[in-house]
C-alpha cells in the first residue's frame, strides 16, 4: 500500500521518495509544548463576485487543537476546513481521531486513537521537518506538463501568480514537512467525507471512471471495524505516461458511504530534496505566514 503524509485529502501521490537532506532542525519559533502550522486557502465569495483568500492559522498545543481563519481577501467560505473529529476503520477495529488528548513535544504531536468503547487505543504521530526557506523566490519552482521534469521547492508565492517571482522569503522563514507515523494501517473519515452513492458497489464504478485516459487500475475490496462487518474498498490508478500513480478509498459505514484517507502503517518518506521532484513547502511557520500575508495584500 501506499502512504500518505496527512490526513488531508482524497487521493496522494505513491512516488514520494526521502533521497536528500536539506532539512533544518532549528525550533524556528515553535515552542516545546504547542506549534502553530500555516498555511493560505481560497473560495469563492459569491457577494464579491471574486475569489476569496484566507490565512488559516492551526495551533497543536498539549490537550488540545485550535483552527484560526483570517480574511485577506473578501469573505472566504470555512466550509471546506475538514476540522471535525474523525471515525477510524482498520483490520476488526475502529476508533476515533479526535481533538483532544493531544501532546506535543516540539515538533512532534502525538493524537491517539480510541478504540470505541475501549480504553485502548493506537499510536499515530506527525513529525514536522523543517526546510529553511530564507532567500528563496517564487523562481525555485519549475513548472510543467511533463510531471518528472517538474522541479524545485513550491511555496505560495508560485501558487498566487499575482506576487512578483523575484520577490523572496526573509531570514527565520521555513516550512514544515510532515512526517506521519502510524501504529497500523487505517481508513479515516468523517460527515464532511460523505457522498450520495446509494452503495459501495456504486461508489467504486464512479471512482475508475475518475481519469479519463487508458491508464490500468486495481480494484481491491475488504472488511474494517468490529469483525471487519464494514465494507471497504481502494481504487489504485497506476503510473501512465508521467503521471503519478493515485488511490481512491472508499466505505461504507451505518448506511451512508464516504470517502476515506488511508493511512498506512510505519512512517511516510516524504520528498525533501528539490532535486528529485517537488517539494511541498505550502506549510509555514509564523516568519514566512506574515511575509505571504503582505505580498497578498499588497497584490490583490
């Protein structure tokens, strides 16, 4: 199977590789006890007739997690943070990732999963590796169709075009790379990740027909939860003329049925050499948010 490097979103890339090592140890801010990970989002503002921009500020602090969202520009739509607590499916478990319970040891948050009516529970963890980013403009990002030719270390000043490519981060700037770490393999979700298929069966014939090339695709079905009782399935689309290979999970859960993240057990390998690929550098301390946070201002 496959790894992803959080719980954020429905579908990853497979060919993520740990090959270098341009990562920085320094704390950067963050304190012993809480990190604060920023990041920047957009929506659609229908009074404005625009698009909305907003700075989205998540604080991990022991016992707890806080979700802070600012306007930058026009009125951005929260309906799409998936901040809700989640239903975890493994091999004949289930459980709960929730918001609470929280330690955080400084870069390093821990959030346990509950088995449900249990007071047992999985170990599952984020590592937050550092890249400094001091001095680096929207320049170190090669775009192109071609995904192995892509290249180079991508921030928000390449994904708001609008911000000059000269301009560049100042000194104490750096993103965070997550590293998970997971106990076991499990399938994760919650209300926001519901869909209106009627069935699982149906669900999966929506999913292969998600490209629309010749690519080959795996279907694989199995059991989670209490006796493995709820039904689940992974769509895998391979690797087809440069384009990564990407996995769609899906389950089926009282009588609804939701797309899930699936979380593999050890730890992700996440790409931290520019060299080799993309690196996600979307992620940011305090220094490099309020940077972003100006020259969207300024700009737009």
């Amino acid at each position: 199977m496959n790894r992803v490097v959080a719980i954020s979103g429905v579908f990853f890339w497979t060919m993520l590789a740990l090959i270098g090592c341009e990562v920085d140890d320094g704390s950067y801010g963050s304190d012993s006890d809480n990190i604060t990970l920023t990041s920047f989002a957009n929506s659609y503002d229908s009074k404005a007739n625009d698009t909305a921009i907003a700075r989205i500020d998540e604080t991990y602090r022991t016992g707890a997690r806080e979700i802070k969202t600012t306007n930058l520009i026009n009125s951005y739509s929260n309906q799409s943070l998936n901040d809700l607590d989640r239903t975890v499916l493994a091999d004949n478990f289930e459980g709960r990732l929730e918001n609470k319970d929280i330690e955080v040891n400084g870069r390093t948050v821990k959030r346990p999963i509950y088995e449900k009516n249990s007071n047992n529970k999985l170990d599952y963890q984020t590592t937050y590796q550092t890249l400094n980013l001091s001095g680096l403009s929207a320049n170190s990002y090669s775009a192109s169709t071609n995904i192995e030719e892509r290249r180079g270390i991508l921030t928000d000043l390449s994904n708001y075009s609008e911000i000059p490519s000269d301009i560049a981060f100042p000194e104490g700037s750096v993103c965070y790379i997550p590293v998970v770490t997971s106990e076991r393999s499990f399938l994760a979700f919650n209300d926001k990740n519901k869909t209106g298929y009627s069935s699982l069966e149906k669900w999966i014939e929506a999913a292969k027909q998600r490209f629309s090339d010749d690519r080959d695709h795996r279907t694989s079905q199995f059991g989670v939860g209490i006796a493995n009782k709820q039904k689940a399935a992974q769509v895998m689309f391979f690797a087809y003329k440069n384009q990564p290979a990407y996995e769609y999970s899906g389950v089926e859960y009282g009588k609804d049925i939701y797309e899930a993240n699936y979380v593999a057990k050890g730890s992700t390998d996440p790409n931290i050499d520019s060299r080799f690929g993309v690196v996600d550098c979307t992620l940011v301390n305090e220094v490099a948010g309020d940077f972003i946070t100006e020259q969207i201002k300024r700009y737009y």
